[in-house]
C-alpha cells in the first residue's frame, strides 16, 4: 500500500463522513449525489491502486 492510495481511500472515507452528515441535515439531494460520487470515486481509486 503505497502513499497515494492511502491519501485516495482517506479522502473517499472523509466524503462519506460528509455525505452521511449531510444526509442527516436534510441537504439537497444533487449536493449528497455529489458527495456520493466523490465518495464512490475516490475509495474505488484508491483500492485498486493498493498492490496486493
């Protein structure tokens, strides 16, 4: 597990933090779909660049 992938996967994790806080304050929904994406996006980018 490299440097990049550890920063990737933290990211996505502090994104999902937010979406489900967001969620919790009754946002709008483009601004958790976002969130969501992000979130999706970067821990999927930071598990496939884990060398296993």
């Amino acid at each position: 597990m490299n440097g990049l992938s550890t920063v990737l996967i933290f990211v996505g994790l502090f994104f999902l933090g937010g979406l489900i806080s967001f969620a919790k304050q009754g946002k709008p929904k483009g601004t958790l779909a976002l969130l969501g994406f992000a979130a999706v996006f970067a821990l999927a980018a930071g598990l496939l660049r884990v060398d296993w």
